[in-house]
C-alpha cells in the first residue's frame, strides 16, 4: 500500500501510538526548539553518517552506539561552557 506525503504523518501518529510512544511536538511560538534537533541532525550526518560505509545494520548499530557514548561524554559542548557532559556533571556534584 502506498500512502502519499499527505498522509504519512497520520500514519506515523498512529504507529506511535500502536507503540505507546510519545510524539512529542514544538510548541506554537517556539520556533527555536527546532534549531536544536536541526543543529544535531547536522552534526550527526557530518560526523557520523559521512563517515563511514556501512557493511550490515549491525555495524550501522555498533558505530553509532561508539559515536552517540562520545557525544554525550567526551565532545566538549559550546552550551555548557565548553566542557564534556560529564565534566559538567562533575562541577556540579
């Protein structure tokens, strides 16, 4: 079955809520919470998708758990003053 652009976003909708998964919207007004996934995606195909050629899902899955654990630990963050996440962590235990 074939659904146009039209009506992939229904179908999505319900697929999550089959999953009881959270669709979770930007708020109206609030046009900056998307500069935040946008900067991410970004960063994601620059540093991570671009490369590497992947041979299986599962080497798909490795790198990307390799790459995620670094950027959530080892990548200094401009927003927080330039320091990793968990050094953040640290100042403020």
């Amino acid at each position: 079955m074939y659904y146009g652009p039209e009506y992939l976003s229904e179908v999505l909708v319900s697929w999550a809520r089959d999953k009881n998964i959270l669709i979770q919207y930007i708020q109206p007004g609030k046009p900056q919470q998307n500069a935040y996934i946008e900067r991410y995606n970004r960063t994601v195909r620059h540093e991570w998708l671009d490369q590497h050629l992947f041979e299986s899902i599962d080497h798909a899955r490795e790198t990307a758990t390799e790459w995620l654990w670094r950027y959530n630990n080892e990548r200094p963050n401009m927003g927080n003053g330039g320091f990793t996440p968990i050094q953040k962590l640290e100042q403020a235990a």
